[in-house]
C-alpha cells in the first residue's frame, strides 16, 4: 500500500502530492500524521490524505513512511475535502490550508504542560514598603518608573502572567528579591466558576414558529434577521438541542468570545453536555485540550470566534454565525478566508443546517437570501412588547454654533443626568481611544507623526505621552513645534480618556468606567469590567467597539454614539453599511428591561444611514443602499480583488506594483469587458512599521469566477526581491 503525504511545508514549490511507502508493521489512515523523509531532511511531519494500491511513482524510488505520529487520525476526510476547498478558493498551498485544522502544539510535537510563568510579590509590609521607597529617588520624584508599576499592580492584582508584565523590570525586581516568578498553571478565568442551570424557557408564538420553519423547511441555510432583544439566542439553543438529540454535534460562531464570556455562560446555564471553546485569548495548550476535547467526542457543542469554525466536529448538525455582520469573521491574516464561506461549505459536506443571525445583516447576505440562496426568517420585535428605544439624533454643527464645543451635547448632558437621577445606567461609545486623537502646531499646520508609520500620534495622558496605535512606538509631548520652533503645539481631537475627563467634571457623582485597548490589557480585565457594570457598581461605561458587540445590561436606559461620522467619513463602500449597523446595535444596547433613549450625535445628520438607523428601519436602508450599489455596481454586483504590495524601499514598491500590472493588463486583455477598473494608489496609510504599502485594485463584473483564478496564476508567478505580496477578495478594508 501507498500513502498520498501532502508534507507540512508552506511552499508553492511542494504544494502537491507525494507517495510513500507504507511499511507492514504500520497501519494508517487518511488523515493521520506521520513522519517521512524529504528531500535532505530526514524526518518531516506530514499528512496522509488518501490511500493507493498501485502508485504513480515508480515504486523503487518511493521512500517508506517512517511511522505514525499519533495513533489516532488528525483529520477527518470532511476536514481534508473543507482543506482541498480553501486551497483552491484562497490560493493558498494546501499544507496550509491544513493548518488550520491542527493545534499548532500537535504541529511538532510541541505539545506541553498548560503552565505560564506567573510573577508574584515576594515582600509585604513594611519590607514592600521598604522596596517601594527605594523606587524613589532622594526628593521623592520616582526613579524607577517601570519597576513601581510592577510593585503596583501586582499589589493590586495579586498574581500575574509575566507576559503583561515589562520584562527588564521584572528582571531587576527579582534580582532585589522584591518579586518572584515561577511556573503556574493557569485557568481560564471566565469559564472557571460553576454556573447553575436554568429550564428553557416556554417559547414566543414567534419563537415557535421560526423553529417550526427551520425543523421542516427543504432549505438548509437560514438567516435569521431579529431585531436586537428579539430572542434569537433562544432560537440558536433549541436548534442546538435538537442536533444533539439527533446524535449530531453542533457550532456556535460569535465574533469573539473572549470579549463576551457571558455567551459562554449563557449556553453553560442551559447544556448538561460539554462545551469546548475556542477563542484568541487561549494559549497554544489551552487550544490543544479544546481541540482534544472535541477530536475525542468529549465536547459535542462547540462555541467560539473566527478560528473555531476548523473545530474537528465530526457528524455536525448545525452551525450557527451568531451577528452574522462583524467583520471580525473575515481572516486578518492571509489567506483571509471568510468564515461564512468555510461554514457553508462544512454545512455542504455533512448535510448541517447553517444560520446566520443579525439585527443588521450585511448587505450582501441579504441580497444573497432574497436571491434564494437562504431562507430569511424574520423576528421584528422585541419580547414581551418592549418596544425599541426612540433615538434623537443630535446635529453638532447646530452644538457648535451655540458654543458648546465639548464632545457632550446639551440633549446628551440632559439625557445623562436624568438616567443618573433615575439611578440607571448608561452607555457611551467612541470609536477613539487616548486622549487628544493627534497633536498640531497652530502656526505651520506640523502636525505631529510616528516615525515608522504615517499616522498621527495619539496622546495619552495618563501616561503623559504619544503613541503610535499602528505599531506601539511612543514619544515624549512637547509644546515647541519643530518645525517652526513656535510654542504652538497644541491637541486636538477627543478619544475616550478625554470623555471619562470630560463626564467626571460634569458629573463627579458618577462613577465611571472605561474599556478600550488600554484598560483591558490584562487578560482578565474585560470580564472584570463587566462584571462591575453588571452588578451596577458604576453608572456609566464608556468604551470603543470594544462594547457594541451583544451585551444584555439590564440597568442601561441610555446609550449614545458620541460622533457617528468616524465610520462614515472612511473610503469605503461598505462605510454606510457600517455605520448604519453601528448604531443599530448600539441602540441595542438601551431599554432591555424597559423603556431605554438613544443619544446620536452627528455632523451628518441628514445622511440616509443615521437617518434609517434612527428608526429602526432595517428594510428602508437595505431597499435604498441595494439601490446605490446596484446604479454604481458595487458588491454584491460586482467583485473587488485587492493586492496588496509591501516593502522598505519606496521605489522597489512602486516598480513591482508597475510590473505586476504589466503583467495583468496581458492576461485579463481578452477579458476587458468583464473587467470595470484597475487602479493602482498608495495605501491610505501608506507606511505602517516603516514598511511602504501599495494597493493595486481591480473591480470585476460579477459572473466571471475564472477571471479571479487567472489572477490568481499572475499573482502566483510574481516574485519582486524584497517586495511583500498578499491578494485578498472583497477585503475588509478597501483603502
Ligand atoms: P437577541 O439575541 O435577539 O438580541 P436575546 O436572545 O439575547 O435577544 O434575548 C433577550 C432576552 O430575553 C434574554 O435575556 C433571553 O434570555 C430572554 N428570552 C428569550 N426568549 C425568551 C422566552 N421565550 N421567554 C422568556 N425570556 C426569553
Ligand atoms: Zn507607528
């Protein structure tokens, strides 16, 4: 017998098949892994995908399998079709495509203890007392600023992982014998704590009925378009029983489980059986004992982001992609799959019903349902009659020429105070972390830039300093402009540090709470943040998109988008889209228990997007913007494929971009009437981490899948000396 290896090498150049023997004493399977000989190495992992009697090989020359890495098979024959699938559809090799499907500590025998080394305080009382003044210098001003943080939090936190922690003060801490590092195990903090179950609860007539629907109906595919506070989850965990009493197993996708625990909890409240999850926040070996977990039929329901759609269910029932709209579903990394797409074809291969549910599905999946591609199933209220909250859309410009130049309206102050009054809570969003969003010189218009990126600094100051949100790189502000040595530095643009500022001086009764990337850089502190909210121990919470994303508070009665514009204003033709389904959910956010308001403040307010958005009224937008992409046959009408070029030479760039067109125009000529535009520009941020970027853009008629492989082909056989390449299909991001 012969076995087809496909090794686990990412390269185009042995991105095929090859045979090996299979020696008597060894019994494997498609699927397994092994160990074979290649080329000078004498030992390479790779993966068997299929069997032969009689090889294409001369068989003298077929080197023998040198054993099997594990007793059991990695991947399932759906898993290696789903492989073969997003080889072809990503361009990709298929060792990578393979990847996906195996924990990176199966890949290399990496597989470990689940420990991480944790850094505790060694010292208390007096001695930490001691340690602490020795941070200062003789006039108490701090001579170890870094080193006092450590001490700091450490008092507060107990315990941390020394990955949050900066290394080199550490190093020094340890070596004063003030803290000491060792290796712990660690839990998963959110999932930890027992839950207690709940009965289900006695379905809506309407919840009914779309059951009824989903359980009879001829088609496979639905998508579920309920208004926020509709009751979908209840829909997801019905669907979700049935697959198991079907002896099926089931996956849940949600846009990032790490950031929301509470689903976690919420599925934990109503399943006996085992969940597996899996999510960014995991170490590689807590993703290894998920994934065993389900490979052994341990865990037949799984929950998790983006990556847990390669989860090895075998026998799969259903799957589910809870806010079907985030953009969170697509890859940021190449090959940027989609995981609708991986999804579909899963649900294809094992005969699984899929559903997508959103209050504001994407454009193009709607477009796609109404082309009968899905099933729609509509739940347009709230339960129990609540209704939606009313929104007031707030229009700056008019707050501007009454001389209110903060970044909180007078509807928005009123609003805030009576919530406060009523002893309810509220919810703020900016798009906008730090302080002041860039720093510009009033006399020649410098305007202050990271070194390695072409963006703007961003001041914080708490740390009194600016930062780079691109790349991390940090400066120390100054107030004389370099540029024409004026005194005229000065900061502009509100982000959210400069709102809690704003709220604690208007309203220094509130308590206040803040989550964005800088707050919630530990690992647990989101959850933190939440439960605090939750439990009412603050009265306002203000975050960035960190806190759109599906959370129920019972206590908000207001929620507000403090500048609706920052998505508007992006070159992007899902920017309407976007903002739209923006404040949708944010408007989600408010009245769940009972009647809530939506504050919306924008320079806009006339716009179509706001204008729907503050009525509730999905269908109107959907019906004008289908309309608008149909006249200037943008997407679903039409295909965009992105290359994307990179490198430290500006000029090398710029020749590889050239050339490559070159090269297109030669291939895509018989073509011509199936293509709209090709437009090569500078990225929108052109250099990032000094490295220069590019895009080379081409709009295709739709219908003309082939066009995009012939692309594919051009891209394949493009090598440019020191010029990064990556191809990306309708990307996320357009600039
Ligand atoms: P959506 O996901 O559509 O925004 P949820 O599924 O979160 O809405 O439902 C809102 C709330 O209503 C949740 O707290 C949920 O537990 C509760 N709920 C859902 N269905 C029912 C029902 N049939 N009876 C009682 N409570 C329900
Ligand atoms: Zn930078």
């Amino acid at each position: 017998m012969y076995a087809k290896v496909i090794v686990d090498i990412t390269h185009t150049q042995v991105d095929r098949v090859f045979e090996y023997r299979i020696p008597q004493e060894l019994h494997i399977e498609p699927g397994m892994r092994v160990s074979v000989p290649f080329g000078k190495s004498k030992e390479t992992e790779g993966i068997v995908i299929g069997l032969a009697q009689t090889p294409e090989f001369p068989p003298e020359k077929i080197k023998p399998i040198l054993s099997a890495l594990e007793d059991f098979c990695a991947l399932t024959q759906e898993q290696i079709d789903l492989a073969c699938f997003i080889k072809e559809k990503y361009n990709t090799t298929l060792a990578s495509a393979l990847r996906f499907m195996i924990p990176a500590q199966l890949r290399g025998g990496k597989v470990g203890a689940k420990t991480q080394s944790i850094v505790r305080l060694a010292v208390s009382g007096r001695a930490l007392c001691e340690a602490k003044k020795a941070m200062l210098k003789q006039n108490g001003e701090v001579r170890f600023h870094r080193q006092l943080e450590v001490i700091e939090r450490l008092e507060k936190e107990g315990a941390l992982p020394a990955s949050a922690l900066n290394a080199s003060a550490v190093k020094s801490l340890q070596r004063k014998g003030i803290v000491s590092t060792g290796k712990e195990e660690v839990s998963r903090i959110p999932f930890k704590q027992p839950v207690g179950k709940i009965e289900d609860y006695t379905l809506t007539d309407t919840q009914q009925k779309i059951l009824d629907t989903i359980r009879t109906s001829d088609q496979r595919s639905f998508l579920l378009h309920g208004v926020t506070g509709s009751g979908k989850t209840e829909i997801y965990i019905r669907v979700i029983r049935d697959a198991l009493e079907q002896g099926r197993t089931a996956l849940m996708l949600v846009p990032e489980i790490s950031l929301t625990p509470q689903t976690y909890l919420f599925l934990k409240q109503r399943f006996t059986e085992e969940i597996a999850v899996f999510h960014s926040g995991l170490s590689a070996g807590e993703r290894y004992d998920e994934w065993m977990k389900v490979k052994r039929g341990q865990a037949k329901i799984v929950l998790g982001a983006r990556s847990a759609v390669f989860a090895p269910l075998e026998n799969l029932g259903v799957v589910i992609i809870d806010e079907e709209h985030e953009t969170s579903y697509k890859a940021d990394n190449y090959p940027k799959y989609t995981a609708h797409e991986i999804a579909k074809k899963r649900c294809e291969l094992s005969g699984a019903i899929l559903i997508l549910g959103s209050a504001t599905p994407q454009v193009e999946t709607y477009y796609k349902a109404r082309q009968g591609e899905m099933q729609i199933l509509k739940m347009p209220q709230r339960l129990f009659g609540l209704s939606l909250p009313t929104v007031e859309v707030v229009d700056l410009r008019a707050e501007l020429s009454k001389g209110n130049r903060s970044a909180i309206s007078g509807s928005l102050y009123e609003a805030l105070d009576d919530t406060l009054a009523r002893g309810k809570q509220a919810m703020l969003f900016l798009n906008r972390r730090g302080y002041s969003t860039f720093v510009m010189c009033r006399s020649c218009g410098y305007v202050v830039k990271c070194d390695s990126c072409d963006v703007t600094m961003t001041y914080h100051k708490s740390q009194d300093m600016l930062k780079c949100h691109y790349c991390g790189r940090t400066k120390t502000p100054e107030h004389i402009c370099p540029e024409c040595g004026k005194p005229h530095l000065k900061y502009f643009g509100v982000g959210t540090q400069q709102i809690e500022e704003q709220l604690r001086d208007l309203f220094p009764q509130a308590r206040i709470l803040r989550m964005d990337l800088d707050t919630t850089g530990t690992k647990d502190a989101h959850l933190k943040i939440f439960r605090q909210f939750a439990a009412h121990e603050a009265d306002i919470l203000i975050g960035t998109q960190m806190i759109t994303k599906g959370l129920d508070f019972e206590g908000v009665t207001l929620s507000a988008v403090l500048a609706a514009d920052t998505m508007l204003n992006i070159p992007d033709y899902r920017s309407a889209e976007r903002t739209f389904s923006h404040i949708t959910q944010i408007a989600g956010r408010a009245g769940r228990k009972e009647a809530g308001k939506v504050i919306l403040q924008t320079y806009n307010p006339e716009h179509y997007a706001v204008q729907y958005a503050s009525r509730h009224d999905y269908d109107g937008f959907y019906e004008y913007e289908i309309r608008m992409r149909e006249m200037a046959m943008l997407p679903p009408f039409s295909t965009y494929v992105q290359i994307q070029f990179s490198g430290e030479e500006n000029g090398q760039v710029v020749l590889a971009v050239k050339e490559f067109i070159r090269r297109l125009k030669t291939v895509l000529l018989p073509h011509k009437h199936d293509i709209i535009s090709i437009r090569a520009a500078e990225a929108a941020i052109r250099r990032i981490r000094n490295m220069e970027r590019y895009n080379i853009l081409i709009h295709l008629k739709n219908g003309e899948d082939g066009l995009i492989y012939s692309i594919y082909q051009v891209f394949n056989q493009f090598h440019y000396q020191n010029v990064l390449t990556g191809i990306d299909i309708n990307p996320v991001n357009m600039a």
